[in-house]
C-alpha cells in the first residue's frame, strides 16, 4: 500500500536468527515456515527464537515477527521495516505477520526458494512498507471434477498462491465428470461417482482425512478452504451413483464428456433434499472456513420454477449448518437473502439480478470469464485451455478494476476476487502452473493492492522479477511476451 525505501540493507549471515513474538504458537509457527524455507539455500541454522531473548544492540538483530495491538493494521495488514541491522514485521494478527513474511520472502533473492545450498549473499533492501488488503476475499478455485488431483497437487498450489496473499481456495468437488470427496453417508458418491474422469481416466477420490489435511495444510499458509457441491446441474456423477436421485429411478451412465447443462436433481423428490442435508451437514463439519459453495450455474435442463425452488429449500441447509452459502451468479434470479455471497462469472459487464442482489445487501465475489477465468488460453497458439469466453493474455488479467467493473455492483458491494482454474484440459500440475502463473499473482494484485497502485507498466516490471523465483521453484509458468522477464528466467511449456 505505501512504500519508502532506503540506502540501508540487511544481509542475512550464519548468526541470523528469527525472533517470533513470546507466548504466539502462531508466530513461532510462522517463524519455523520461513526458517524451514531458507535453512536449506543460505547453509544457515536460523534458530526460532522468542523474542524476549532478542538481542538489543547495534550487530544482527535478526529477523523479528511482533504482534501489537497499536496501529489501524486490521486483520491482515502488517508493518515491515528494514535496517541494516535487521528485520521486524509487525501486525496485529498471525495472518499479518504471515503476509508480512510472503514480502519478505519477494525482498530476498530468488535463489533462497532454492532446496539446494547457494552461494548467496542474502540481502533485503532497506526501507518502510505498510500495507494490508482491497479485498477481503482474494481467492483461486481448482476443478477437481473433471480431472482428479491428487493431495500433494492440492497443497503445492496452496504454497504457491499463498506467496501472493491468496487467502482462499475454493476445491470444485463434485461436477458431470466426478465426485471427489468421501460421503460417510452415501457412500457410492465417491466409490462409484469419483470413478472416471474427463476422458475416460481412473477419477479418483478424498477421504474425509484427506480432506482434513488440505484444510489443515492450508490453515498453516492462511488460505480458507471453500468446498463447493454443484446443484441442481452439474450432478451427473451423483445421479448416477444413486438411481433413486432421479425422477425416473433410472440411474444414468458415468460421463466423461465436457459438454454442460443436461443434468439435474429430481426437485420433486424429498429425498433429494435429505441428500443435501447429508452432503453439507458433513462437509460443514470438516471444513471450518465460513462458506460452503452451492453452485447453482447452468442449470439448463431444470425449468425455472424447479430451479426456485430447489435454491429455496438448499439455502437454509447451508444456514443450519452454520455456513454462509457463496453460488454462481445464476442464483441471483431467485432473490436469495442477503447472507447469500453470489459469485460473479459472466461475460458481460450487466448482469441486473446479481445488480439488484447487491443493492439489497448481498456481498459478490468477482471472477468474470473474460478476465479471472484461468482456464482461458492466452492466446490462439496456447495448447492447453479453452476460448469461448476469451483469449486472455496477463495485460487482459490484470486490466480491469473488481472495485467498479460490474453495473451496479462497486465499491463495497464486491468482497473480492476470485481466479477459477477449470480442469476439463488439465491433467497435471505443470498444466495447473503454466494456465495459472502469470495470470493469478495479476488477479491477486487487484485483489490486495490499493486500486490507486495498479498500473500496467509498473506491474509488468515488477511480474518480469518473479520470473527467476518461478525458475528456482521449478514452477511451469508461461513466459508472456507483454513481460519484461529478468535474467535467470526460463519459462514453462504448455
């Protein structure tokens, strides 16, 4: 938010320690993640240290994270000051210093993401940031419903977006093409459901202390996990894993196709609503996060008066179980309450029910295709994605305000941005990075920064930098073109 360098700089050296505040698990915990992150590239031991043993003089004193209640930090905001005798970070909470950290961690050079040792020398420049988010929702969202990713996928992506403050990520669990979380419950879901993915492949599924691990992987890097269970469409896989789901009693064939719109719920059957009261009531308890995500778009083949009252009878569920339930635009034409957070994915700039919803109240998450969808090629010649949104290359992402972009939904209506990562051409991380990397730390950067801030020509300078830190962590980015990319950069391969 604002910055004031210095002249001075700090080196890190084999006596450096880092001095977490005394009586924090949290801090030492935060402490422990970055002495964990560069023991292995400077050769130096970094012992976590409680600050009341910090040493008050003029040599090393260190790296210091110090909570205080003085200031206007908020919850997520920090304070970081660098002399040449050492480094202190200051917030008034854990997710503070946290973020305060992931600055740091840019000020070093690349070459501390090694997980190998490294010539170094480990310096920070010198100077004052304060700083603390737009927005307080700034999110990505994996597909996991077309195809598989196993936990180990899950958790490096976590690290990954949680360098640029990304604070959520919502999991697609359930789609057409598979069911990807164990319902004690309705077992079939997952064994059979979870069965096959797009093209034909083995699907795969998490257990419930699977998905517990991803929550509690998370939580250590600040990011909120938001499980979503699409409805009434989009529910090919649950049909077929129960045939009493539909209205007919006939089960339908697992699907691996990409084609959307052709399912749906049986709205007439009350038994479709002891299945959502089961599927939430249970993902409610494994998740801690604030929000369960209903999904509600595209529901084609469910008429409108279905759709009513499908929305109708699935949002108080959600409210029982003590969440607050996020959907697809499309749920706004039901006039949903107020707690309800729609989230925006058209390719317009009017969308007049999400526009109403906002006037009476309802908070919306921006991630309109044309600009946040991170499956979009980049351009004609991108070998992996889609285009029938856009072709969005990094200028395109990062070009747009979520503040003021939609009619009638600005200022403190938007509760941020979201950047979805759908699946149905990836297989692997590499193809996760490359589609996600550049085009994600953009949206980030609308998501935390000052809108005064966001400049292209600034931005593209100071993306070109991350360039050797991707190649140090082995991170399969497109090297855009539009970006002036530093020496030591070498990009990924679609």
């Amino acid at each position: 938010a604002t910055v004031h360098p210095s002249s001075a700089q700090y080196k890190l050296t084999s006596s450096t320690a880092i001095y977490t505040q005394a009586g924090s698990a949290d801090a030492a915990a935060i402490g422990n993640q970055l002495a964990a992150l560069l023991r292995p590239s400077t050769g130096f031991s970094l012992p976590v240290l409680s600050s009341a043993t910090r040493r008050n003089h003029a040599a090393d004193c260190g790296i210091a994270l110090v909570l205080t209640s003085a200031g206007n930090l908020g919850a997520e905001g920090y304070l970081l000051d660098v002399t040449s005798n050492g480094v202190v970070i200051t917030a008034a909470e854990p997710a503070g210093l946290f973020y305060g950290v992931q600055t740091l961690r840019q000020l070093l050079p690349a070459a501390t993401d090694a997980t190998t040792h490294q010539p170094g020398p480990w310096t920070v420049p010198g100077g004052h940031i304060a700083d603390q988010p737009r927005f307080p929702y700034r999110g990505a969202m994996l597909d996991v419903s077309r195809h598989f990713f196993p936990v180990s996928v899950v958790e490096r992506l976590i690290s990954e977006i949680s360098l640029y403050k990304v604070n959520y990520l919502h999991l697609h669990l359930a789609d057409d093409q598979g069911w990807r979380i164990v319902i004690n419950s309705w077992p079939n879901l997952a064994t059979f459901g979870g069965s096959t993915e797009v093209g034909g492949g083995a699907g795969g599924f998490y257990t419930q202390a699977q998905y517990l691990e991803i929550v509690a992987y998370a939580k250590a890097h600040f990011v909120t996990i938001v499980p979503e269970i699409d409805g009434p469409g989009h529910t090919n896989a649950a049909l077929a894993s129960y045939a009493q789901l539909n209205c007919d009693g006939v089960a339908p064939p697992l699907y691996t196709g990409t084609d959307v719109g052709f399912s749906s719920l049986c709205v007439n059957k009350d038994l479709t609503y002891q299945f959502e009261q089961d599927v939430m009531g249970e993902l409610a308890a494994l998740t801690p996060g604030p929000f369960l995500h209903i999904g509600g778009d595209e529901a084609q083949s469910t008429s409108a008066t279905d759709y009513s009252t499908f929305e109708d009878k699935v949002l108080p569920i959600v409210s029982t179980d003590g969440k607050r339930a996020i959907g697809w635009h499309d749920v706004t034409k039901v006039d949903p309450p107020t707690s309800f957070v729609p989230q925006f994915w058209g390719t317009t700039q009017t969308d007049a029910p999400t526009a109403a919803a906002a006037a009476r109240g309802n908070k919306v998450i921006m991630s309109p295709a044309t600009h946040a969808y991170l499956d979009m090629m980049y351009t004609p010649a991108t070998k992996l994605g889609q285009n029938w949104a856009a072709y969005i290359e990094v200028k395109d992402a990062y070009g747009w305000d979520p503040g003021n972009y939609l009619q009638g939904v600005t200022g403190s209506s938007v509760l941020g941005v979201e950047g979805p990562i759908w699946s149905e051409t990836l297989l692997n991380m590499a193809n996760i990075e490359f589609m996600a990397f550049p085009r994600l730390p953009a949206l980030a950067e609308l998501g935390w920064s000052p809108e005064s801030t966001h400049n292209w020509n600034s931005f593209r300078q100071r993306l070109g930098a991350q360039g050797p830190r991707w190649t140090v962590q082995g991170v399969n980015f497109y090297a855009s073109p539009q970006v002036p990319w530093a020496p030591g950069t070498v990009g990924g391969v679609d």
